[in-house]
C-alpha cells in the first residue's frame, strides 16, 4: 500500500538535521526544468509562479543559484506547510521514518515523485504551472504516466491524501485492478459534509502520522482513524471514497 500527498509552497533548507537517504528518482527530468525556469526572463519567472514580488525575487534567486546535488534537505523536513506541521515528521517515533520511506510518496511539479528522504532544495513550481518545456503544453504533460509508475507497489493499492491539482497526475493512469481510494475530510453542518480547505490539510497530516503510528498495510486500516474528532463515516463512504466527519465547530 502506497500513500501520496503533495508538496507544500513554503520550504526551508535543513542539511543537518536529518541526513537524506538518496537522490530523487527523476533528478534529470527536474534539471531540465531548472535550466528552463532559469532562462526565463523574470517577468516570465514571475508569471510562471503566479506570486508577489518578494516571493518571485526569492525564487529567481533560487533558481539562479540552484544545486541539485549540494546542501540537500530531507523532503519530508523541507516542506512547511499545514499538512506537514500536523504530520510532525521531526518527532517521530522509531520506525515511523522507515514506514513513510517505504509507503509514502510526495507529488512535485519540480521533482515529480519524492521518497520522503530523498534530498532536495527549496524552489517553486506547482504542478497546474503552465510550463511549456520541451513542447509539452504543461506539467502534466511533462510528466506523463512517469508519476504514475513511480507510486505504484505490487500491492497495487493507492491512498489518496494529496490535493485535485496533484492528484489528477497520478488519477489519469489508473489502471484495471488497481485499488485507488481517496480520503475526504468534512465538517457536519445541517446534515450536510462541508470540506474545509485548511482542516482538510490537517487531517491529511494526521492520517499520514496515524497509519505510521500502527505500521498500517491495508486499506481497511485507514476506518480507524480518530484524531480531532474525525470518524469514519460508513454511510457517506464506497470503495473508492473514503469520508471521515466530525460534528462543525
């Protein structure tokens, strides 16, 4: 069983507390995208990452700059975004950094698919950039099944805990026999499941922490989870759906 969440906008570089494990699998397909963001214009850069001026000027400095192989953080310490901060990876317990090793894979529009060890460098680029590199008309494109291939275990069983944007990289190449199941998380208001973009991020953190916390390798090992209220909703719930709610604060 496979996990895949994806990448957050904010990152840090972190060389030393946590030596990476290895070199992402798709290291040369992310050079050609460096060599080509960094002979964008930066009014074209800018464009590209759709942000503020200080943001840009970070980022073009960044890739100006870039060394794919030198002074590498961990990717599952390099992201700081919500997801991450309620996974809590620095503080994990023996054997929960050997778990998502093994059944968690990050979407990156940059890197394609990152082990959580895997060493990378801070940069910008989400997967729904309109990047067009080497006559793909955008990431996707860019991409193809590769990301698809690199997810997949002969389990063939894939949880779904990244965002629409990253997951429909992977959703496309879906094949007979595979078992895809995706995770919603919503607020009970009048009867109704309202889902909540940043508690969404919350959830997804916590049910990444929660199945390394139990080693889990089944799908049906995901219908335990609790944290902050959240219950397995069977009722809203199918094979390929699976709902967690909690009563709106």
């Amino acid at each position: 069983m496979r996990l895949i969440i994806a990448p957050a906008k904010k990152m840090a570089a972190d060389p030393d507390t946590l030596a990476p494990a290895g070199l992402p699998e798709f290291l040369d397909k992310a050079e050609r995208l460096k060599e080509w963001i960094g002979g964008l214009t930066y009014a074209e850069q800018k464009a590209l990452w759709a942000c503020s001026d200080v943001i840009a000027r970070q980022n073009a400095e960044r890739f100006a700059h870039m060394d794919l192989h030198a002074n590498l953080t961990p990717a599952l310490l390099a992201y700081e975004g919500i997801q991450y901060t309620y996974m809590a990876p620095a503080v994990f317990e023996d054997g929960q950094i050997d778990y998502v090793q093994e059944h968690l894979r990050i979407l990156s529009g940059f890197y394609g698919v990152l082990r959580p060890l895997d060493g990378v460098v801070p940069y910008r680029l989400e997967m729904q950039a309109k990047a067009q590199v080497d006559g793909h008309a955008n990431l996707y494109e860019y991409w193809g099944d590769a990301l698809y291939g690199a997810v997949m275990d002969e389990s063939r069983v894939l949880v779904n805990l990244a965002s629409k944007e990253y997951s429909k990289a992977v959703e496309r190449y879906l094949q007979p026999g595979d078992t895809y199941i995706t995770c919603v998380f919503g607020e009970l208001e009048g009867g109704k499941v309202r889902q909540k973009g940043v508690y969404a991020k919350m959830a997804r953190g916590e049910m990444v922490r929660y199945l390394a916390s139990i080693r889990a390798d089944a799908p049906e090992q995901l219908k335990g989870f609790d944290w902050s209220g959240y219950a397995f909703d069977e009722a809203r719930s199918n094979e390929q759906q699976y709902v967690f709610t909690r009563p709106a604060s």
